[in-house]
C-alpha cells in the first residue's frame, strides 16, 4: 500500500459511494458510522473508532456517513439514531452497534470479523 493510499485509508472514507466502492474492493469488514450534525456523542466516538482502525491496519477499513444527507441508506441498514456503527463484510450485516459503547465492545466486534 502506498503512503498516500495508506494515509487515505487512515483518515477514513465518507459517503455512500465510498461504502460502495469499498464494498466492491475489498474483502476485508467495513465499519460504518452513521453520524449526525450536533451529534456530540459522534464527535466522541470518533477518535475511538480511528485508532481502532489504526491498531488494526489493512483488516478493516472505517466509512462515515452522514445520515441527513444518506437517510435511504441509514433505513437500507436499519439504523435509527447516531451514532450507529454497522459492521458489513461486502453487503452482509456482521453487527450493529447502537449508540455510545466502551472501546472494549468495537474491539470485539472486529476481532470477530477478522
């Protein structure tokens, strides 16, 4: 991986198309993070999730999306209120995080996925 693809890939991807695309790209779990603005506990998640990402390089990749702005594909998946975290492997639903969890819980959940 380039340095450039990597630093890409650390700071994360955002949208809808970037889900798509990722989806089509590669075989490793994908978190998605369904946000909303003036959503603090979103802002606190935030970081954790990035390090998550970070401590497991190259075996999960991290998609933001903003759910006023991709409300069909928040519904497409279920999600109801931000933060949600969606774990996908391609289009297949591994786990669903609702809410403001402990580190600990996302850690799990990846190392289930990988």
């Amino acid at each position: 991986m380039s340095d450039s693809t990597n630093n890409i890939f650390c700071a994360g991807y955002q949208g809808r198309n970037a889900l798509q695309q990722l989806q089509q790209d590669v075989e490793t779990p994908i978190f998605v993070k369904f946000v909303a603005p003036h959503c603090p506990s979103c802002k606190t998640l935030a970081p954790v999730l990035e390090k998550l990402v970070t401590d497991h390089s190259g075996k999960i990749h991290l998609v933001t999306i903003d759910m006023t702005e991709e409300p069909d594909l928040a519904m497409e998946l279920g999600v109801r209120s931000a933060p949600t975290v969606v774990l996908l492997k391609g289009t297949t639903v591994l786990e669903q995080i609702a809410g403001l969890k402990p580190k600990k819980l996302y850690s799990e959940a990846i190392l289930k996925a990988v």
